[in-house]
C-alpha cells in the first residue's frame, strides 16, 4: 500500500480554489458536466460504459476463461492451467483459444448494460427511499442491495449467450458446432428456447454473491484507500490518480469476487455441458472438492478482469464528462445528531 501511495503527489503547500478551478489534470468536481446526475441520459451513458466494461474485458480472456471451463467439466484430461492451453493448442491451434469468443462478447456486453446501468438506478432509487443519513450509515447494505438487483436482470440478459459458449467450449471435438451461427440454433432445435436459461438458476447463484462482492467490496475499498492511505483528498487528486485508486480497489474486489463466486461457476459449466443435469446432478457428479477445480486460473483472470472492468468504466465516465460522486461521507445533519459537527 505504501507503493500505492507514493502514486499520488503530496503539495507543498495547500492548493487554492483558483489553482483547482484553472488546473487542466484536477479532478471533475469543476469541470462542467454532460448531463445531470440521476437523469435519464446519465443513466443511459453510465450503461454504454458497462457495455465496453464487460464486452472488452470478457472478450480478451476468452483463452483464459475457455481452459478454465475445461478445466472444470473435464479434470482427467485437463490437469491443469498450463496443460490446459497445450493440449487446446495441439488440438485445435492457436486460434482454438479463441473459441467462443462472439457469444461471450455479445453476451457480457448485454450483461454490462444491466449490471451498470441498473446498478446506478438502484443505489439511486433505494438511497432515496432510506434517506440520506440511513443510505449513509447503511452503505454497505445500499451496495449490496442494489447490486444483486441489477445483477437479477444482467443474468437474463446474459444467459442465452452463456449456454452457447460453455457448450461450444466444453463439449468434445467435433460433437457440437464450434461458430454461434450454428450452435444456438442446434441448441434450440434440441431444447427449446428452455435450454438457453436451463442455467440461469445457477448462474444466478454465481453472478449475484459475484456482483455483490464486486460493488460493495469496491465501493468501501475505494473509501478506505482515500481515508488511509492517498495523501490528499479526492477533488485535488488528477484524473490519471483517481483511475489508479479505481484500478487497486477493482483488482482486490476481483479476488473475493471470484471466491464466492466459483462453485457455482463450476456448477454452471457443468450443467451446460451434461445435457439434462440438473444442480443437484451436477454438484453430486463434482462433489466438494471438484467444485473448487480451476479456482487458481479464475482468481487471476477474475481478478485482473474487475480490475480492468473498473477502470474503463470510471475511464468512461470521466471521457464522457459523467457526475462521479466522491466517496461516501457523514452528512451534516447526522454530524450535528452525533456531536461531531464542527463549530
């Protein structure tokens, strides 16, 4: 953390409200904005960011996220990350790695238009409903809340797409179409427009505590980061510093993200790729143990994925000239009730 915060300049002397109006790197608190926050432009912005978030990300670890599906359904041939992407490569090439990528780039771009985008409209809407003194001294339930509210709404979007790329990704050579043109339309002819949600109970089960860590975790992180350890507060940090805060307290939400969130990942992957399985099947058929299989790979990959999510969402906002409020602090009101208000 001290690396961390030796980032940041530390000024000599105290920077006058002229200086942080007038200087071009200072954060966006005296810039004018695009558009109001809590309106509905806002909002739909703060959804194209989700869209690049998510589809950019997702796309460039496809070979990552392909090896670790694999590593799941099949332990006995994939023994691990390392064999894992050998034997891809000696099966299939080195553009084998790349399979699924379009139903992952469709899908986690529908997915981070909900997650965003939905996200800002609950914290919003709920905040508003308890009152600014109980969003403030209930934040961490406003984070979680909201979250697993817009993450309800992601997983529909993103389901269909997700059961095309772990079958496409999981199933043996040659047994299942290896392009989305062809594999959703198998899938539909076989199940219906059922098998394209078949999952999407699980899914849920992994993407909700996943989005909840993800926000929540994120939110206080970045709390705490400018509480303890930056040197000055968030209006005078620049832009390029606030974007490093953003990438620090992505990364560290990443790793809780992917551990609450991994057996019902592996249920997922193997549920889409035994035709019929349910999740009872599925986590007897895995039992406790091989639950956990590929837990390594995805604690990176998740880990740098939140990370890099964050930061071109806040990047985003900031090209865009979005609002971005500053971390959560006491109001006044509650100050003045709790003694602490300075005269």
């Amino acid at each position: 953390m001290d690396s961390l915060a030796s980032l940041f300049s530390n000024p000599i002397k105290p920077i006058q409200a002229e200086e942080v109006k007038t200087g071009s790197l200072n954060a966006a608190a005296t810039e004018e904005h695009s558009c109001e926050f809590g309106s509905g432009k806002y909002y739909a912005l703060c959804a194209v960011g989700g869209a690049l978030s998510c589809g950019i990300t997702h796309t460039a670890v496809t070979p990552l996220d392909l090896v670790k599906c694999r590593l799941q359904v099949n332990k006995e041939k994939y023994k691990n990350l390392g064999n894992g992407f050998k034997l891809t490569v000696a099966e299939q090439g080195a553009k084998g790695l790349m399979l699924g990528w379009a139903p992952t780039s469709i899908g986690y771009t529908a997915q981070g238009i909900c997650k965003f985008g939905f996200y800002e409209v609950f914290k919003n809407f709920y905040g508003g409903l308890m009152g600014e003194e109980n969003a403030f001294l209930y934040r961490t339930s406003l984070y979680l809340i909201a979250s697993a509210s817009a993450e309800f709404f992601a997983d529909i979007a993103l389901s269909p797409m997700e059961a095309c790329k772990v079958r496409m990704q999981t199933a043996a050579l040659g047994a299942f179409p290896t392009t989305l043109r062809e594999a959703a339309p198998k899938i539909y002819a076989a199940e219906g427009i059922t098998g394209f949600y078949k999952s999407l109970v699980p899914l849920w089960g992994r993407q909700i505590p996943y989005t909840m860590m993800k926000f929540a975790c994120f939110e206080r992180t970045v709390e705490a980061i400018y509480a303890n350890i930056v040197p000055k507060p968030r209006a005078e940090c620049s832009k390029s510093e606030q974007l490093v805060v953003t990438f620090a307290a992505g990364y560290i939400a990443g790793v809780f993200c992917a551990v609450v969130s991994h057996p019902a990942d592996t249920i997922v992957s193997y549920m889409n790729k035994a035709s019929g399985a349910g999740i009872g099947d599925a986590a007897k058929a895995l039992g406790f143990k091989g639950m956990w299989g590929g837990l390594g790979p995805r604690i990176i990959m998740i880990g740098t994925l939140t990370a890099l999510q964050w930061f071109i969402y806040d990047g985003v906002k900031v090209q865009l000239r979005l609002p971005r409020p500053p971390p959560a602090s006491m109001p006044e009101s509650l100050k003045i009730k709790l003694g602490l208000a300075q005269n």
